[in-house]
C-alpha cells in the first residue's frame, strides 16, 4: 500500500518540524528576540514557516481533497469527518504564526507579538502531533484495509501531483 507510506513518511517528517518549532520556542523562552538573536531567530524561523506552508497544509489537503472521500466512497465517512474538524484549529494556528512571523520578518517581534507566538507555536506543536498519532493509529489501519489496488494507485498518483504542486 502506497498511500499508508506516503502518508506515514509524511507524518514523520512534519512530526520532525514541530518538534524543530517547539524546540525552537522552548530555547527562546518569553523573553523577545532582540537585536543580537534576531537574525539566528529569524533564518531558524522562515524555514519552519515554509515547511508548515507547503509540507503540513499539503498534506492537510491531500487528506481532505483526495483520501477522505475515497474513504467515505468505501462507506467510511466518519473517520474523514473527524480529523477534517481537528484540521481546522490545526490550520487556524499554523495561519496566525505564518501572519506573524511574516510581520516579525520585516518588523522584528515586539514583545506582544512574541508572546502570542510562543503561545501559538506550542498549541500547534501539540495539536499536530497528536492528530498525526491518532492518524498513525486509527486511520492508517483503515487505509490498508479499506482501499483497493486500484484507488491505491490513483491517490498515489495525486499525492505525486499534490507534492509537486505545493513543494518548495
Ligand atoms: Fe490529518
Ligand atoms: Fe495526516
């Protein structure tokens, strides 16, 4: 099954960009980056800012645009319908630190904006991990089970299409 490790290695890799996010945040604190880190910050901070862009909102499409209705055509509409609202905060959160840190980038943080940052960065950390775990539990299962060789394929073929699509 194609589509189970591409998802998977997707989990992965999105799991290693929290994880860089948190990191990131949890080494800064809540004090501001000021003059002297603001540069080390900032380059830190647009490579996770394109990673959550093209790798997690790719992926949050692919799942919503392509494998959930697959799996609600196999009769399986709940599953789809569940993560679709975990999504939703999911991409809330990812908007609002791209909206600031797009803002910090030409402005530097002010204080606020910092600590509305930080705040957001764990949130998002936090709520990706554990939907990308449930998904490693519950949906890839069903995946594997669900789909034949043939729908396989196809979503195969529209993740390489997807990827190409919003890959940097
Ligand atoms: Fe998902
Ligand atoms: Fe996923």
């Amino acid at each position: 099954m194609q589509t189970a490790h591409l998802l998977h290695d997707e989990h992965v890799e999105i799991e290693a960009l929290m994880k860089r996010l948190h990191g990131l945040v949890r080494q800064q604190g809540l004090a501001c980056p000021g003059e002297a880190d603001r540069d080390a910050v900032m380059s830190k901070l647009s490579e996770i800012i394109a990673g959550i862009q093209t790798l997690l909102g790719g992926h949050l499409n692919f799942e919503e645009e392509h494998l959930f209705p697959r799996l609600a055509a196999n009769g399986e509409a709940d599953m789809g319908e569940l993560l679709t609202a975990e999504h939703e905060p999911i991409r809330e959160a990812a908007d609002s630190i791209t909206e600031i840190a797009r803002t910090a980038r030409d402005e530097g943080f002010t204080a606020e904006s910092w600590r509305r940052f930080h705040r957001l960065a764990f949130e998002l950390a936090d709520r990706v991990i554990c939907h990308a775990e449930k998904e490693e539990m519950a949906l890839l299962p069903l995946v594997e089970e669900l789909l034949s060789a043939d729908d396989d394929m196809e979503l195969a073929s529209a993740h390489a299409k997807s990827r190409f699509k919003t890959g940097p």
